[in-house]
C-alpha cells in the first residue's frame, strides 16, 4: 500500500491553561472523531507540542486528499462540534485566513537510508 505522509504546523493561544485544556481533550477523543479521522483515509495521525507551536504528522493512504477530508469533517456534525470546541484554544499563524488553523507545510529535504 502506497502511502503519504505530511506535516501540520499550528498554533495555540500563547496561555499556560489553554495549552493544558488542549492536551486534557486529547486524552480521550469521542470514537466518532476517531472514526472520521479512519473514513478520511488516515492511518496514523500524531501531534507534538513545543511551548505553544503544535506539529502533526499526518499519514494517508493512497486516496487521502484534503480536499475529501473537508468535505466530510463539513458534513459531520461531531467533527464540526469538536473542531469548534478545540478553536477555542487556537490562533492562527501569521499570514492565515481566519477560517484556518493547521497550516500544511512544504518538505524541503528527505533522507532515506
């Protein structure tokens, strides 16, 4: 199985318990959220926190698109409740559209043994 793997930046408001509140969330995602996360075509999916600045490495199967995944979360109800719930402990980086919070960045160099 083919495979794609990309890399999200994002960042949280710069206040010690809305960086807190965003971890205590991720301990427990609902199964819907979870579900939506597999119907979109993502095999694994890991956020890293450093101070404030949130990386994700997403990793897709061969029909991943962001564009599908759009469409679906924006049909989901849950996916949308959760995706507002969590906007409260967001801020967009520098240079994004309001309605954006995870910025896809470009893979500049790539090593493999």
């Amino acid at each position: 199985m083919n495979t794609q793997t990309f890399l999200l930046i994002c960042d949280l408001k710069d206040d010690e318990e809305a960086i807190l509140a965003y971890e205590e969330c991720h301990k427990t995602v609902a199964p819907e959220i979870l579900e939506s996360i597999r119907t979109a075509g993502i095999l694994q999916m890991s956020i890293f926190r450093w101070r404030n600045r949130l990386s994700m490495i997403l990793v897709g199967d061969e029909k991943f698109s962001f564009k599908r995944k759009t469409r679906l979360d924006s049909a989901n109800k849950k996916v949308q409740e959760w995706e507002s719930f969590l906007g409260q402990y967001q801020t967009n980086l520098p240079g994004t559209p309001d309605s954006w919070r995870w910025q896809l960045t470009d893979k500049i160099f790539d090593f493999k043994a």
